[in-house]
C-alpha cells in the first residue's frame, strides 16, 4: 500500500508547521547524523528515496555531487523542492517502488525517514542493490523498531499525572507488519520491522553493512534543546551504512 499522507491538507499544515520551525528530531538530531556517514560525494550520481522538500539533495549537490535525483511520491513537498531547485538536482513525482533504473545508475543511494512506509522494504533493496555500481552505497534511516512496535497500540510516553514522562512502552516487537497511527492525524501507516528484519534484508539483497548508528546528540546540544535527551532513553531513530 503506497499512502501518499503528504498530499492530504490536514496532515500537511501540521507537519509544514513544525518543519518550518525546525522544532523537530528531523533538523536538530537526524540530519545532522546523515550528513556525518555520508561518503565521499564528489563527481558522483545521489538518488534520495523520498526526498521531501529536498533539503538533503541540496546539501548533497553542495558537497560536489555531479548529479542528484530526488523521488517523492507527493506533490506538495515536490512542490517546495521546486522553488529552490539547482542545476544537476532533478525531483521527479514517483512512488520509490515504482522506481525502474539501469543497473548500475548510480554511485549512492540515500534515504531520510521513508522505508518505514514501504510495504515490501526487501524487494525495494534488491532494487536499490541492482541500480548501485559496484561498491556503490546505500545509506538511508528510519523510524527506530523500539518507537515503531508499539505504534497503533499505545499513544507514545506513558506519563505520570503530572505529564512528566516516565517511559516508553515496548509492545508486541517481534509482530511485524503494518502499524496504524496518529500523527498529526489518524489512519496514518507505517511497517514496523525488527532490526534483524532490517539487516538481514540487506544481506539478503547481496550488501555488506559497514555501519549502524542509533544517534544521540552531544551534552551542549542537549542543553540547547532539552527534547534530545528523550533519545538517551529511547532511540527515536535507526540508521545504516550499507555497500554493494
């Protein structure tokens, strides 16, 4: 199933609005732990899977990438990507699984936030593994499984009456598949996998894993914005480094 939440009003004014602010885990922890694996990007041909508003392709082309192309399936983040586009970034309108690519297309494959929205994550990794030159890499995160198994089933932090924050509840983990949840809005659909899932994928698709990251942010960053401590306790998201 290919939800397109995106494009549906409601769930966009929310999420634009706390973008715009930069109040999210995304700007102040995620992006930043991307951008330290990436590779050596020079001369080389990026495709971002579910590349949003395009941020990521920017940074990407800026680092001296010869070629990025941006896939999103909705057309209100393509829609902001456009108004900053720049020579050799190319946003295309496409669902990731849709995708149909040569093999050996390209040297990098990245992906921020998408592939816990991907039904079959395994045959999109085949794909990715066929489009990459050899040792080509894949680097993508997602949502961590420890914040996705319980999605649908309880409603995040158990909290005390006083609304601080006690823990959070680990529930039905090894029950994979769709999570229905509410983000902004209702109905919202993620798949949860464990992390053995995740990797053994990738192995199974033929890549070498060279690196895990479950990111935290540094003390001073944390005093700066006190929401990142919540990721000493539980890690809100996974992200790997994986070569053809």
């Amino acid at each position: 199933m290919k939800q397109n939440i995106y494009d549906i009003p409601g769930f966009f004014k929310g999420y634009k609005q706390m973008r715009d602010k930069q109040a999210g885990l995304n700007e102040i922890l995620e992006q930043p732990a991307m951008l330290a694996l990436l590779p050596e990007i020079k001369d080389r041909r990026v495709l971002d899977l579910g590349c949003g508003t395009g941020d990521l392709c920017r940074r990407i082309k800026a680092l001296g990438a010869r070629e990025v192309i941006g896939i999103d399936i909705s057309r209100n983040m393509l829609e902001i990507a456009q108004k900053e586009v720049q020579a050799g970034v190319v946003f295309l309108n496409k669902a990731m699984e849709d995708l149909q690519y040569d093999p050996g297309t390209f040297d990098l494959v990245v992906s921020s936030l998408a592939f816990h929205y991907v039904a079959d994550l395994s045959a999109l990794l085949k794909n990715i593994h066929l489009w990459l030159k050899p040792s080509g890499l894949l680097l993508f995160s997602t949502e961590h499984p420890i914040a996705t198994c319980s999605q649908g089933i309880h409603h995040g932090w158990v909290k005390d009456a006083s609304g601080e924050k006690l823990y959070w509840p680990l529930d039905n983990y090894s029950q994979e598949g769709q999570r229905e949840s509410h983000w902004f809005m209702d109905g919202v659909i993620k798949y949860h996998r464990t992390v053995s899932t995740i990797l053994n994928d990738l192995i199974d698709a033929g890549f070498s894993i060279q690196k895990m990251v479950e990111p935290v942010a540094s003390q001073e960053d944390e005093k700066l914005w006190l929401v990142l401590k919540e990721a000493r306790r539980r890690p809100p998201f996974l992200m790997v480094k994986a070569v053809k």
